[in-house]
C-alpha cells in the first residue's frame, strides 16, 4: 500500500496565549516520563450513512478546528525548554496530509503494524525523535474516500486520558453548534510540584533486541468465560474485564512483576475533573513466582491497585511515594534491587478501556476503529476497546521469539483450562525492528 505525504504545515492557536500562561510547568508526575510520543489512529469509513465531505472541505475544518482547540490545549502548541517547562509560544502543531493509493478495508481485514505506522506523523521506529514538539497529526486520505487521523502526543506532558479530552474537544470544535466545549484543567503541576531530582530524568527506550508489535483480540464471549473461572471457586466479586485479561496475559508471558497504571483522577480525595491535564496516573505493581492460579493473579492485580488511594497520592504530593512502599517493604525493595541488576523482567500495562475515543464525531459520523500503532517500548501491553461490545484488543510488544505467538495462543488455551479455547487472536501481523545502540 503506497501513502504519500502530500503536505506539510504548522497549525497555530487561533488566539495568541496570554502572556501569563507562557510557562508551563511539569509536574513531578511528569518528571518521571521518558520523552517518547504514544500514537493513536482514528479510522472513519466512507458510504451512504456517513456525511463525509470531500477532502479540501474536510482539511479546512480540522485545521480551524484545531487551531481553535489549540487556544484551550495551549502547552500542545509550545516547545520544551529544558527538561521541565514548556514555553507557551505558539509554535504550532504539525499537520500532514497523505494520500494513500489503497482501500481502508484492506487495512480493516488485515492489519500490519508496518502499514499502520505510516499512518502516524512520527514514526516510532525511528532512533532519534524530536521531542521539542508537543503534538503532531496526520490525516490519511483512502482512495476509497475513508480516513485515517493518526496521532502523536508527547508522553512528557500528557498521559492517555489527557489526549482523549484532547481528541474529544477537537471533534466538539468541528462539528460546531456546541456551548460546552471541554476546556482542561491545568493543576497538575500546583498538586504534584516539580522536584530538583536527584536521579537523571527517564531517557528515551532504545532496546537492542528486536521488538515485535501483536494485537490480540480478546471476544466478548471469551472474557465472559474467563470471569466464570476465576469467579469459580474463589471469594473474587465481579472480576472486570481488564484485570481477567492482563491476568491472563501476565500468565502467559510470566515476567516475575507486573506493573499496572492507575489513573490518579478519581483517587484523590476531592476527585479530580476528568479533563485534568496532564501526567496524572502511577503504576501498581505486583509480583508472582511459578505457575500461580489466574484468580491469584487477578486478586494481586486488584490488591496493588487498590493500595493506591488518597494516602498513597497524599504521600506523592509531599514526598516520594514509590520510596514510601519500598522502605515499607522489604520484598519490593528486594525486586526494586533486582529489576535494576536485570535479573527480572517487568509486564507493563496501560488500559484505556472506557475512554471515550469511539466518541469522536468530527461531523461525518464515529470512527469505526481506533487502534495504536508500531511502539519501542519492550513488555509493554496497552488495552484498547473494540468498536462495539464487552471485549478487548491488546497491544503487546515483546521481543522477537522463533514461534512465540503459537507458544502465547497455546498459552492463553492452557490458563484457561480449554474454557476459553479461542481467547484470543492474533490479527496483527509482524511488525519488527533492530533499533541502534
């Protein structure tokens, strides 16, 4: 499938940023983020339900709409300078536009990774980003006249919530007509103050193995029976969706530790808005040694996210929290100890099940898939939501195996005890890269 770049501009704020809101500070949630982009696509069909317009129609309103919602997102349009300020400046967003020689339903029947990444406007397989720019879009044109918004926002200053309130005000704003436009809250850095950190800032992932990007598709039917089993049996009320499958994934894979991000929002004490800008998630983390039960894994899962409640965020905002649980615990300390001598390995998750991304409605109707695209982060899983229903897609890269996806299918069919037979399926092909030291 061919994609051509066919041009290339800088979107700037509608209306200049206020003087006083020139400097964005970064929180010391932020503090802690490695500079990398996280790219998300938004597929739109085109037929006869759907209003969309004829391409120069469409780029004119997602670029005034988004020079509208750049004046309410304003640190999206600055630059870094140094590493914990953003100068509001109104440098602008990057705004491609491509044409692709090829049908979004070949993309929807099969799915390449190596396809979808030149859908995004930073390749993440590259070993040198520009992480002076907050945000980038790229807007695909099918020949088939369908779309594809791909997406890359700087991890630095925004977590998954952050750019979903980003996309959902960005759609408000094209489709006009709307009163109560979401305008974020910019807090974060007056709850969490940035730190004069002792220790260097995260630097960018840059492995030297080869990484492979897989999705697998978790149905509906198929979580259902893995809730009955771990239910069966066990004193777990209402196992959710999300903790059956990253149980199962941790199972399967079977890094000693699991981490899991917790969004901070609704755990403090009072609540925070959604629309909160910025970093506002930790990561729980738990550990398991030979071959646990998968209720006992969901039941650790659950455990360590619970311990991150109003203290826990209480202690983040007037000390170190992390420390706070190692000195409290000799195991993880232990762990902590070992992980940094490369003796265990971490299974990261991030879900952003529920965010209301299948929402965003520029004007020609919903998306009929979002999905994530190539990442260059090693053990990691992010959790998406399907177009309709109760299941889950799951975004892993992991290290290149010789015959790891029948080794992780066959897996996921033995921790099911045959319940749950089709689990999951690999509808991503390979998409592998060797970046260099």
């Amino acid at each position: 499938m061919k994609i051509d770049i066919v041009s290339r501009e800088v979107i700037k704020p509608s209306i200049p940023t206020p003087h006083h809101l020139r400097d964005f500070k970064l929180s010391f949630l932020d503090q802690l983020i490695p500079p990398v982009y996280v790219p998300i696509i938004l597929f739109y069909s085109h037929n006869e339900t759907t209003n969309l317009k004829q391409p120069a129609e469409i780029s004119y309103l997602l670029k005034k709409s988004l020079s509208h919602t750049l004046t309410r997102f304003y640190p999206l349009a600055g630059r870094m300078r140094g590493d914990n300020l953003v100068d509001c400046n109104d440098q602008g967003v990057d705004y491609l536009e491509a044409h692709v020689d090829g049908q979004l339903s070949d993309i929807m029947k099969k799915p390449e990774v190596e396809v979808l990444n030149q859908f995004i406007p930073f390749k993440n397989n590259s070993a040198k980003l520009s992480m002076e720019q907050q945000l980038a879009i790229q807007v695909n044109f099918f020949a088939c006249g369908g779309i594809a918004i791909g997406i890359c926002i700087s991890h630095r200053i925004a977590d998954g919530l952050t750019l979903s309130t980003f996309i959902k005000g960005w759609a408000a704003t094209a489709r006009g007509g709307e009163t109560n436009l979401v305008s974020p809250s910019f807090d974060s850095a007056s709850l969490f103050p940035p730190r004069d950190l002792s220790r260097p800032r995260p630097a960018a992932p840059t492995p030297k193995e080869r990484l492979v990007t897989r999705r697998f598709v978790f149905e509906a039917s198929a979580i259902a029976a893995l809730k009955a089993q771990v239910s069966f049996g066990s004193c777990l009320l209402k196992p959710t969706r999300v903790e059956v499958v990253s149980a199962l994934i941790w199972k399967c894979a079977m890094p000693q530790i699991a981490a899991h991000s917790v969004n901070l929002r609704g755990r403090i004490s009072p609540p925070l808005p959604e629309h909160s800008f910025g970093n506002l998630f930790q990561m729980s983390i738990t550990a398991a040694y030979g071959q646990p039960e998968l209720a006992s894994l969901v039941d650790q899962l659950r455990l360590a996210i619970k311990k991150i409640d109003n203290d826990y965020v209480r202690q983040l905002q007037t000390g170190d929290g992390h420390a706070v649980v190692m000195k409290s615990d000799d195991h993880f300390k232990n762990l902590g100890e070992a992980f940094s001598r490369g003796e265990v390995q971490f299974l990261r998750f991030s879900s952003w099940c529920r965010f209301p991304i299948y929402k965003a409605d520029f004007g020609w109707g919903k998306p009929i898939w979002v999905s994530s695209a190539g990442m260059i982060f090693k053990n990691v899983i992010f959790l998406l939501d399907p177009k309709e229903g109760d299941g889950i897609e799951a975004w892993t890269v992991y290290i290149q195996r010789q015959g790891y996806d029948d080794s992780m299918k066959a897996a996921f069919a033995a921790a099911a005890d045959g319940g749950v037979v089709a689990a999951a399926r690999v509808v991503v092909a390979s998409s592998s890269w060797l970046l260099p030291p």
